[in-house]
C-alpha cells in the first residue's frame, strides 16, 4: 500500500495474544502493541487528533510554532508530525526523558528546553508546564495543545482506537489500560462500555502518582501517572485501579521479553502486570491490556543492567522467571481496588493557557 506520508501509516495496532505467560493454560489475555504507530507509541494518535483540530479552528497556521510538555512520547509525536507539516516544535522535557527519545526529535527537527529542577516533591511536571506557559506567551503565534485537558485526547481514542478493538473482539471481559493524561483510558472506556455493556475497566497507575489522589511520591517508570490529576481522567468508566510497583513493571517488561518474544515499554509492563491479575481471578475470561510504546526506547535505560544499578534499582529485587513472577500477580503489593464514581477534579497543575489564535 502506497501513503502520501508517514502519518497515513498510523493506527490499525496489531493484538497479540499471551502462548506461554499466562496463569492459566486456558486464559485469553491479549495485548495491543501500540508501539507499532509510526513514531512508535499511542501518543500519535492523540497528538494528530489534537493538531488537526487546532488547524480546523484556525489556531495552527503554516510554519506556527507548537509548544508542549512532554517525558517521551508526545514529543516524539509532534517531533514526527512537525516535520511533515512543517510546524517548528519546541519540547520541554526533564531528566527523566529517555535519551533515545531526544535523539529521535532533534533528528526531525525538534528543540529542546530542559527542565533541570524539580519542585519540592521531586516532580518535573508542574515546573515543565511553567516553562510551557512562559514559552507561549513569549513567542508570537506559539500554541500549545495541552495534551492533559485537551478533550481531543481521549476523543481520539474514542473515534479511532475503541473501533479497531471492535473490530477484533466479539466478546470482551476487562479492558486494562494504563493512566498518564488519562486519554487512552477514558475515551476507550467510555467507547467499549457502549459495545460490551459489562466490561470492566481497570485502571493501572504508578505507585507514587498522584493522579487517582494518593500521596505523590518519585518512581522510575516513565510514561505512566501524574503528580496531579489531569482534566482528562474521566473516572466515570473505571472500575478498579491497580497500582503498580517499578519492580513489578520492570520485571514483566524482562519477562515478556524472554518469554513471549514482546519488547514493552515501561507502563506496558504495568499495564500487563495488571492483566494478569485480572486473569487470575477470572480464569479463561477474554483481557484486553494496552501497551502504550514498545521497549525500543529503553534499551539503554531500563532494559540495561547498569542503568538500573546506577539509579537505586537491584537487580536482585526483579523477578527473572515466569514462575516467580506469576507468584506474585496472584499477591501483587497493592492489590486493585474498586474506583468510586463521580468527578475526579483537577488539581489546576495541568491548566495551561493556549496561545496561537487566529492571525
């Protein structure tokens, strides 16, 4: 098939369903691989949604200037969408970012502004969206599509990502999906829940964020939870939350690998850890897990022993076995919990205000 751009190329994610990592021999647990978009996460989706309706709105002209806070993969997105529309893009980003995402948006053009100190809790996020809001106002005609307010975020995945999983499923028992803006999780709750009346919505969060109201501490998985709560986080379709540990993450990321052959990134990892919980509890019942990006970024990082020594995590502390790691999705750390239903309100943190308008 022949495309007019890279961007053609995005979505229609392949599924992949578990052979050997399964509780059960009879349990059906499958995963999308997100990572397959053509920058290689499910932030392509959103971010194309929200700059194409920016352009409708007249708030994106040719040659404009796109702002955004980002820890990875939105800033891979735009980095990938601004060099084929020919908008300059300037990414704050931290320390935290992975550098093979960095050395993928300057290679597209992308500039850099990096965010060197934390707040007091030790979070980049609040202090990345300042510098974001100054940049704005500053440079004339900048926009920013604030990713975690957007209501084009979890639209995207609303329209687009909740019609290709009906495509593929007649019957659908547990959606898992990891939170960071909350757009994935939302609109894809929200979408299934019209097709399979009864599915349950697991959320996975971060052990450490913030962004279903517990205590914000520091963590080391990337991609996944907040030190506030995004607008985006619509808890109205969630059932249950499962928060997960960097160990458990980071050992089914290991696991997976060399197990099934599945290169995940970081929140993929929790993402399944949280699936296979689910499947362990409902034996043979059809689990569908998101997994955000592929391990691609992280193989200098996460998936390298050194990289874990050098920041605080021993190796010894990971599970290395199918078995072993089984063992404890049945006794996970913290065990999911049922979500209560109403409004979960913004913390205001993630409020930017857009610039750009109409010339």
């Amino acid at each position: 098939m022949i495309h007019e751009n890279l961007l053609e190329t995005l979505g229609a994610t392949p599924v992949v369903r578990l052979r050997k990592l399964l509780p059960r021999p009879q349990d059906r647990i499958h995963v999308k691989l997100e990572g397959a978009n053509p920058s290689g996460s499910i932030k392509d989706r959103a971010a194309l949604h929200m700059v194409e309706q920016a352009e409708r709105a007249g708030l994106l002209r040719p040659g404009a200037t796109l702002v955004e806070s980002t820890s990875g993969n939105l800033g891979k997105s735009l980095a990938l969408i601004g060099a084929v529309k020919g908008y300059r893009v300037i990414l704050v980003v931290d320390p935290k970012t992975p550098r093979s995402v960095l050395t993928y948006a300057t290679s597209l053009g992308a500039e850099l502004v990096t965010v060197t100190r934390p707040d007091a809790g030790g979070d980049y996020q609040a202090a990345r969206l300042r510098r974001v809001r100054r940049l704005v106002e500053e440079i004339p005609g900048a926009h920013t599509l604030d990713q975690y307010n957007n209501p084009g975020n979890p639209e995207a995945h609303r329209l687009h990502t909740a019609q290709e999983i009906v495509k593929d499923f007649d019957r659908l028992s547990a959606l898992v999906a990891t939170v960071s803006t909350g757009g994935h999780l939302s609109g894809l709750g929200t979408a299934l829940k019209e097709r399979f009346p009864a599915l349950h919505v697991r959320a996975v969060d971060a052990v450490g964020s913030a962004a279903f109201g517990h205590p914000f501490h520091p963590y080391r998985m990337r991609g996944i939870g907040l030190s506030w709560r995004p607008g985006n986080l619509d808890p109205a379709p969630v059932d249950s939350l499962h928060r997960v540990t960097d160990t458990e993450a980071l050992s089914v990321c290991r696991v997976l690998a060399a197990e099934e052959g599945l290169l995940l990134g970081e929140s993929g990892g929790a993402a399944v850890f949280a699936a296979l919980g689910y499947a362990a509890a409902n034996p043979g019942e059809p689990v569908l897990a998101i997994a955000p990006d592929a391990g691609a970024n992280y193989l200098y990082e996460s998936y390298d022993d050194q990289w874990l020594r050098d920041h605080g995590i021993p190796l010894d502390t990971l599970w290395r076995s199918a078995e072993d790691l089984l063992r404890h999705v049945r006794h996970p750390l913290h065990p999911p919990a049922p979500v209560a239903a109403g409004p979960v309100a913004a913390s205001g943190y993630g409020q930017v205000t857009t610039g750009g308008g109409p010339a």
